[in-house]
C-alpha cells in the first residue's frame, strides 16, 4: 500500500501567520488517467472529517481561499496563509489513487 | 444538499456483531466511491473498507473476513456488517462519499 508521511507531526502557530504542512508519498499518486488524487482533510475534535482540497489543489466548496495546496508525483504541500483561531484541529493528507485510500499521520495545528 | 446520516453502532461484547448504516441524500452511493473510515481513541483516520461505482470492493488486512460492505441503491444507503469484533475495532466510524462528503460519525465499543 502507498505510506503517506506529513511533516511536522506538530505545529505551533500564531494567530494571522503562515502554517505549512508537507506530505510525501511513498510512491507515485498519479492515476493511470493523469490525474492525482491527493486529498486534504481538516478534523476537530468531536467534528467528522471535512474535505479542504482535493487534486492536489481545488479548493472544496466553502473552503475559504486562505487554504492553498500545490505539489506534484510525490511531494504535496498544504499552506493556510494567516492562520485563524478556527483552524486549530488536526490535518491529514490522504491518497485515492490506488486502493487501499491511505491516509498520513497528521499534522496537529495549535495556537 | 448532500447528507450523510449515520445509525447504527453502540456497545457489543467480543466475538459479537453490528451493522452501520449511512443513508445518503443529495448524492447517489451507487455512482460514486463510498468508504467507510474510522478512527480509533488517540489514533489517525484508517479507511477499512470502500466501493467503488462499479462494486468493487476493498477492506483492510485488518477488517477482512470479518467485515462486509454494501449498498442498497433503492434506499441510497450503505452499509457496514461487522462481525466477530475484537477490542480493537473500537473507534468512530465515518462514513465517505468520495472522501467530499462525511457522515456524523457513530461510536463502536467492543468491550465485555
């Protein structure tokens, strides 16, 4: 199965600063249709998980613009470029190229 | 709107069973990839089973054998029999339409 690995495991932030995640890809996430299902997930504690991109870099719908994703093959970024007191929660990467979906370990966001 | 509405869940003893259900408006479970993920006390979001569109079927090396997936397109809901549970199956399960779309979760305890 593909491993997905985010660095850090933990980040602390201040209000209204960049915060960026890293997510690597054990192998390729490019679908034999061109396309790369890489997945951002946001999950708060008592909350279900909640879709922020997907492809690498569409924003889901209502996802405000200050969440941003970029990368290719098998390195992926997630930014969020002036963190908010509502973005403290726990932030996966996940990958639905190839079965079975596998998700990274997380990315603890606090203030 | 899409909506996912979970029932199903609670506490069981070992060796016991459960089925999940996740009844689906606004969207159709049987055109698109449905999962089921779940995430144990302190743990990371493990997906332990998904259909695809077509019906195919996957679940983790974990769950296999003692879980099964489905769906009843007359109902738009999809379902989860858990069988021959062990304590660590205890966690909130989600359930996904594409990994777009979650359920509110439900909470299986396997514990005597």
């Amino acid at each position: 199965e593909i491993v997905m690995t985010q660095t850090p495991i933990s980040s602390p932030v201040a209000l209204g600063q960049p915060a960026s995640i890293s997510c690597r890809s054990s192998e390729s996430v490019v679908h034999s249709n061109g396309k790369t299902y890489l997945s951002w997930l946001q999950k708060r504690p008592g909350q279900p998980p909640r879709l922020l991109i997907y492809k690498v870099s569409e924003r889901f719908s209502g996802v405000p613009d200050r969440f941003s994703g970029s990368g290719a093959g098998t390195d992926f970024t997630l930014k969020i470029s002036r963190v908010e007191t509502e973005d403290v929660g726990v932030y996966y990467c996940m990958q639905g190229t190839e079965f079975p979906w596998t998700f990274g370990q997380g990315t603890k966001v606090e203030i | 709107e899409v909506q996912l509405v979970q029932s199903g869940g609670g506490l069981v003893q070992p060796g016991g069973s459960l089925r999940l259900s996740c009844a689906a408006s606004g969207f159709t479970v049987d055109n698109n990839p449905m999962s089921w993920v779940r995430q144990a006390p302190g743990k990371g979001l493990e997906c332990v089973s998904v259909m695809s569109g077509s019906g195919i079927t996957y679940y983790a090396n974990s769950v296999r054998g003692r879980f099964t997936i489905s769906r009843d397109t007359s109902k738009n809901t999809l379902y989860l029999q858990m069988d021959s549970l062990e304590p660590a199956d205890t966690a909130m399960y989600y359930c996904s339409g594409l990994a777009n779309y979650w359920g509110q979760g439900t909470l299986v305890t396997v514990s005597s």
